[in-house]
C-alpha cells in the first residue's frame, strides 16, 4: 500500500462525499483507538475548519478519553465532550424493568454504542455535517460492529483498509504512539480486547482477506463470523411483491 497516496485519496474521498451531499463539515466519534485517531486525522486535513470530534464516555475507561484528547490536542481538531453515563443508567434500568430481567453485557454493550449513534446525528443534523464511521475492512468482514450503532454512519473511509493497514496509514499520520501500540478495544469494559471477543488476532484475519492464507481453523472461523453477520451489512429486506 502506497501511505501516502492513499491518505490523499481518502482525504479528497471525504470532501467529494460531503460535497456531493450539499453538506458543509464532518462529525466523528474519537474514542482514543487507532481507528477513530486516523478518521479524526483525514477529517481534519480534509476540512481544517469544520470537523468535529466527539469524545462520548459511558462509564468507559479514563485512559481512552485522555487519549482521545492527546489526538484532538495534537492535531488541533475541534472536539467536545458528551457524557452518556446517565441517560445509559436510565435506559438500562427502564429496560431491565420492563424485561422483569437484567440485561447482559452483550444488549447493555450495544446500548452504549447506540447511544452515540443517536449523539453523532443530533451534532450533524444540528450543524449540517456528516457522520463518519471509523470501521475498518477487518471489522465489517467479521460482523465486529453494532447493528445500527457503529454502523449507523453516513460514510466509511477506512472501509477497504484492513486493521493493518489502518496501523501503517496511523504511522504516516503521526498519530500518538500509544494509541497505535495499545490493545484493540471497544472500550466496553475494564479489560476487553477485540482479538478475546473473536477469538482471532488481526493478524489471523487480515493474512486471510488480503491473500487467503490461514489454517483450517481460522478459515473456517472467519468465514462463519461472515456467514452469521451478513444482515448487518445489508439494507433490511421487504418482500418482492
């Protein structure tokens, strides 16, 4: 992968994308990962004066949000802070209630990301931006992503790039070095990792998409994690009559 020119072309992609919309910036979740940190960084070199980074913490771990910061410092993006903590506390517990049962950490974890989905379209339809998701090719191939949560995005520029990828395209960037180095995670809770959650490495998954190398096992794995996920990554169906 050429860095650079691919940087540039993701830079132009973006600003074709809200061009062609008849939009006038870009708003982006900016959780402290590498994903998130390379968005923040192309929407800011393609419009320096109108992209928007929103740092949304619920009940998330410190260090992701002084991170998130670190980038938004550096690179001087525009960012505000929205607190989630007590809205998600209120949900949780009218549902649980409703449910006469208490949610598991897989529902109370797509809440969260649901949340900030509906916090990312209030900022773009209030100021006339688009949303721009920080998926990568590894994530979407793997069903990694919440169902109208990440997913509920108007763009994805790091869609084609696997996590790979995205860590070279982060280096040429200058995004901060421990942000690259740091474990993959959502965030969810104190010591959740994306590679334990599917039980693959990126390493496993990028080595089998870019070239189809792999074991059995891991073939097997991912192509399954495809085959179960395939409804996220289509429109819902209606009937052909």
């Amino acid at each position: 992968m050429d860095t650079q020119q691919t940087a540039d072309k993701l830079t132009s992609w973006i600003k074709e994308k809200v061009t062609d919309a008849g939009l006038r910036g870009v708003v982006f979740g900016m959780s402290g990962g590498i994903d998130s940190s390379v968005v923040a960084a192309l929407s800011k070199r393609a419009f320096p004066d109108t992209a928007l980074g929103l740092v949304m913490p619920c009940h998330s771990i410190e260090q992701d949000a002084l991170d998130a910061m670190a980038m938004s410092d550096k690179f001087a993006i525009k960012t505000t802070k929205v607190a989630l903590d007590s809205i998600y506390d209120s949900l949780v517990q009218i549902l649980s209630a409703g449910l006469e049962a208490p949610l598991s950490k897989l529902t109370q974890s797509n809440i969260k990301s649901r949340l900030r989905m509906i916090t990312l379209y209030s900022f773009a339809n209030q100021l006339g931006y688009i949303v721009v998701g920080t998926s990568n090719k590894s994530e979407l191939s793997t069903g990694y992503f919440t169902k109208y949560g990440d997913s509920g995005i108007d763009i994805l520029p790091l869609g084609n790039l696997v996590k790979t990828q995205v860590r070279e395209l982060a280096e040429y960037l200058g995004v901060p070095e421990r942000i690259i180095t740091k474990p993959p995670s959502a965030g969810f809770w104190q010591g959740q990792t994306d590679e334990t959650d599917m039980g693959l490495t990126y390493q496993e998954i990028d080595e089998y998409l870019v070239s189809g190398a792999g074991s059995d096992a891991v073939r097997e794995k991912i192509e399954e994690m495809f085959a179960i996920s395939a409804h996220k990554r289509k429109t819902p169906p209606i009937p052909d009559f």
